[in-house]
C-alpha cells in the first residue's frame, strides 16, 4: 500500500477470513527495525556516531480490536495455533498491506469487552530491501 492510503479501514482479513473491526483501532509498525547508535573516539578526540542497524528487530507488528462476539471467538480461536497467517488491514479504497507469516501473540481478553477486544500480531517485515 502506498504512503498516500490511510488506513481507517473497515476491516481486516486473516487468511481470507474477514473481520470488521473496530474504526481507528488498526495499528502497524512496518519492520524497519531499530537502530543503534554507536560513539567512538576518532581523530583528534574527536568523538564519531556510527549507526548499527539491528536486523533482529526487522519484525512488522501491530493490533486491531475487532467486536467481541461468538462468532469472532471462534474464529480467532481457530487462528491462535497457526503461525503462518497473512494479516491484511484492508482501507476503504480496498487497498491493502499484508503482513505474512505473522502469528497473533497475545491471549484475547473477551470477557466484558463493548469497545472490541485487542488482537496483537507479528510478522515478516514488510519493507522490501
């Protein structure tokens, strides 16, 4: 998905199954990955930035709250055990970014929840070096 879509999206799908979520609540960190910086002393006492790029940390995560129903239970407990899935936060142009071979990480809290209980992923990155 290009940097010109916004993602207030209507729903999300994993692995060809659709969800509607709750609007405002999907969250993505591509993978960039962090970076470190690393001081030396140079020429002169001088003091030299040298930047480590930590390419353990190229991991795309994020979340969405999807409405806590029966039938959402059931499907994300269908999901829990795969950790192969392709998660795609869908915009309302129909554009979409898939992340994949993302697991959800988190143990869903559906007790008492009318605001949407939180689904957690991670993921392959999807900066494409």
């Amino acid at each position: 998905m290009g940097n010109q879509n916004i993602l207030s999206q209507t729903c999300v799908k994993i692995n060809n199954t659709y969800f509607d979520i709750v609007e405002g609540s999907w969250k993505l960190k591509k993978g960039y990955g962090s970076k470190e910086s690393v001081k030396t002393i140079g020429e002169a006492g001088k003091i030299v930035r040298n930047i480590v790029h930590k390419t353990e940390d190229r991991v795309a995560t994020g979340s969405f709250s999807i409405v806590n129903t029966i039938e959402n239970q059931s499907k994300i407990d269908a999901l829990m055990d795969n950790d192969r899935l392709t998660i795609e936060g869908i915009d309302v142009n129909g554009n979409y970014e898939p992340v994949t071979n993302a697991s959800i990480i988190n143990d869903p809290e559906w007790a008492g929840s009318s605001d949407g209980v939180e689904i957690q992923f991670e993921g392959d990155s999807t900066i494409r070096a």
